[in-house]
C-alpha cells in the first residue's frame, strides 16, 4: 500500500511526514501569503513576535499519530478537571464543560455581529491555552482544512474512529436531515448521511455530553432547564456528512478568501447566505459533524471537533487578513447584535469582548492580530 509504505519511510528516516495530502489552492495562498506577513512583521517590531517565534497550528493529519493522541488525551483530561461554572450553570461539570456554557450563553451576541470572528479567535487561544496549562499539552490547537476530507469525511483521518482520530462516525439510524432557515428548495434541508446514533470509536466513544440541547438536529431529550445549562447527561451522537462537506471544498474557500475584499461581505459569504441557497463553509463544517451538539448552533462546542472547525474558521479569516494586513488588522463589519436583532448599531474595535467568567472582557482591538493581540499573548501562524 503507498500509504503504509510512506508511513514506514517517514519512521525509518525519522523526518517530518509529508502527508498524503498535496497543498490545496487555499495552502498555496497561504504559503504565498507569509513573506507579506514577514514584510509587516518586519515594520512593526515593536509587536515582539516573529514567524520564528510564533506557535504553529497545524492541520490534523500533519500531525504524527502520537501528537493527536497527545492532543485528544489533553481534551478528555479537560473533561475529568471539575468545572469553575457549575453556579450560573449547573450541567457543565468540567473544564470542557465551561466552555461549552459560556458559548451557550453568548452564541446570539457572537454569530452574525461584528463580534463573531474576533471573539471565536480569543475563545480558542483560551481553550488551547487550558490544554496547555491545565492538562500538559505541548502542542498547539489543530485545525481541520475540510477539502481535504469532503468528498469521503467519513473514512478521513478525522472520524475514522481509531485511536489517533477525533472519534468515529455515530451508530447508524434515520432522521429528517438538517433544515436550513428561509433557504429555497432544495437547499432548504441538508440531507440526513445514515448515521446520528451513539459515536462509539475512539478517543470519545466514553465521553458524556452535559449540556443543552437548545436548537437540536435530532430527537434529543430536553435540558431541565430552558437556558440548556442543566445536566443533562447523554451520550456523543454524529452524522458525519459529506451532503453538508460539499460546499467547503477548496475552490469555495478560496473564493471566499479572494473575491471578498470587504470585511462585510467576507464574514456574510463564510457564514452563509441562506436566502440564496448558500450554506456557507462555517454551516458546511458544523453540520459536516452534524448530530448532537455537534449539530447544536448553542451547543456545539460540546463536540470535541468543533474546536478543529472553527481553527480552521479563524486560518481561513488569517489568510484573508494577510491579504492586506495594514486595513484588514483594522477591519470589522455588522452590528452588535444577530442579524441586526434587535436592531444595533455597528460593532467598533472599541467594543468589549469576553469569555464570562472564564477570562476578562478585553477591547475588540486587542482580538484582531494573531501577531501580538491580547497584550502580546497571541502569537501564532497556521502552517
Ligand atoms: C488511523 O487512521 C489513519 C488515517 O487513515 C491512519 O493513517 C493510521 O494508520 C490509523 N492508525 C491506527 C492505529 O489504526
Ligand atoms: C470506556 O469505558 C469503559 C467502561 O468504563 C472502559 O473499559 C474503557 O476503557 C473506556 N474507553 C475509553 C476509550 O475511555
Ligand atoms: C466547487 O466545485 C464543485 C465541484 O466541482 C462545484 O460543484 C461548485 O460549484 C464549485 N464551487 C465554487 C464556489 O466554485
Ligand atoms: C454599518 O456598517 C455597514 C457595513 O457593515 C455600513 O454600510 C453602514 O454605513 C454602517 N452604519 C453606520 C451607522 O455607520
Ligand atoms: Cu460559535
């Protein structure tokens, strides 16, 4: 098998694995895009942080085996670490957990506003920094680049269900699919892929989902408490779908990257059009996971590859901003509210944005520069 045999050249030489995956049209601009980055970098070196010492994000299956096990290990130690938030929400009994409530908690304020690229950015560097601090993590929070697995997600490195995975598929069953909101036919529901029952491989075939559901894709039982922050423990379910994978291939990104030049227009088309019939890649990925709360716009980080979703989410707005650090740095769009309800006014750089009780609000500024923001505590690239 090619496969196995690059695996056994890549021990036996003991360098870096390649990976069978070739750069996409999105890496070749990513990789194009860094001497930009150096040139601006090199005219502000009063940020004290350099492509040399930044941390790299890496792609799932650019890690070795042994570092996703390193990195699905961290996640379900952050799951045993009892929670810090079990007053104001009594069903989030880990670490992991917190992390779901504070979403559950702001998911209006932070999706379709100004605040939803920025805040997800400050939310992951937090999440990535608990793995680290809390659970020994060496390494640096991996994205999922969807091309690479969305003609067969299913068999993918990601959701093959083996060890060095981030869990399999769910157990066979049937529902209706996913509706999507206001979406002509046949763009109105994203087909059902034959799966949505219990995930039962890998690393979270044991995990207990505690949490919501507030807006489920599945028949799940409802929280006792209407704000979905009651226990409400229940096994992990997914319907890996390659229906919703199709729409972020990389030509999809790439034009979303290249023919976006406004900030508006950027965030509009990534998070879906859906009175045109277009999911967008941020609906593609979610409901790619699908199932509960993979599948939850409240509840979803409560699916460990969210936080891989939405790496990949915060890679995609980097390479945008590379494009023209100088503006983009500087640059949001939308009001403070979802969709402008109730009506808002425009969100600014100066706006506050946080993490609960989990980290302190800090002005929209400081969340936008991956090179420096939060007082010098971002410093990271995507390779
Ligand atoms: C897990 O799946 C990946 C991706 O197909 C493969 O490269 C790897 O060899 C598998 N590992 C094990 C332990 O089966
Ligand atoms: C899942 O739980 C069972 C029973 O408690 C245990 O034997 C098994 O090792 C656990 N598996 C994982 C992957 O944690
Ligand atoms: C991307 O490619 C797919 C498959 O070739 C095609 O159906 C789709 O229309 C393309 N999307 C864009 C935005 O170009
Ligand atoms: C709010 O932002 C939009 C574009 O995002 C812009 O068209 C509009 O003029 C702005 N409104 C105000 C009051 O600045
Ligand atoms: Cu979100």
């Amino acid at each position: 098998m090619l496969q196995s045999s690059l695996w056994a050249a890549a021990l036996f030489t003991g360098s870096a694995m390649a990976g069978p995956y070739p750069p996409d049209a999105v890496d070749k601009l990513a990789e194009a895009s860094m001497s930009k980055l150096k040139d601006w970098l090199a005219k502000n070196p009063q940020l004290d942080c350099t492509v040399e010492t930044a941390s790299v994000r890496k792609e799932w299956s650019d890690l070795t085996e042994t570092e996703r096990k390193a990195y699905t290990s961290a996640v379900l130690c952050l799951m045993e670490k009892p929670g810090l938030m079990t007053a104001q929400a009594p069903g989030a009994k880990s670490r992991f957990d917190d992390y779901v409530a504070i979403h559950i908690q702001q998911t209006p304020r932070n999706h379709g506003s100004a605040f939803f690229l920025p805040w997800h950015r400050y939310y992951l560097w937090h999440y990535e920094n608990a793995l680290r601090t809390e659970c020994g993590y060496t390494g640096f929070q991996p994205y999922w680049n969807w091309d690479r697995y969305a003609k067969d997600p299913v068999s993918s490195p990601l959701f093959n269900g083996n060890e060095s995975s981030m869990g399999g598929n769910g157990a066979p069953s049937t529902y209706n699919g996913i509706s999507i909101p206001g979406a002509p036919k046949p763009y109105d529901k994203i087909p059902a892929a034959g799966a949505g029952g219990c995930v039962t491989t890998g690393p979270f075939k044991n995990m207990s989902v505690n949490l919501g559901p507030l807006a489920p894709t599945l028949n799940i039982k409802a929280n006792p408490r209407s704000d979905g922050l009651g226990y409400n423990p229940r096994c992990l379910r997914r319907d890996v779908n390659k229906n919703s994978a199709a729409v972020t291939t990389a030509n999809y990104t790439l034009e979303l990257i290249t023919k976006n030049t406004n900030h508006y227009w950027f965030q509009t088309v990534m998070e879906g059009q859906f009175p045109q019939g277009k999911w967008g890649v941020h609906s593609g990925g979610h409901y790619t996971i699908g199932g509960d709360p993979g599948g939850d716009f409240y509840v979803s980080p409560g699916d460990p590859a969210f936080w891989l979703h939405h790496a990949m989410i915060d890679r995609v707005w980097w390479i945008w901003q590379l494009q023209d650090l100088n503006k983009r740095l500087a640059e949001i769009s939308m009001t403070k509210t979802m969709n402008n309800f109730p009506p808002s006014a425009n969100g600014t750089l100066d706006d506050l944005s946080g993490l609960g009780i989990l980290a302190p609000d800090v002005k929209v500024r400081e969340l936008m520069n991956s090179m420096g923001g939060l007082g010098g505590k971002f410093c990271f690239i995507y390779a």
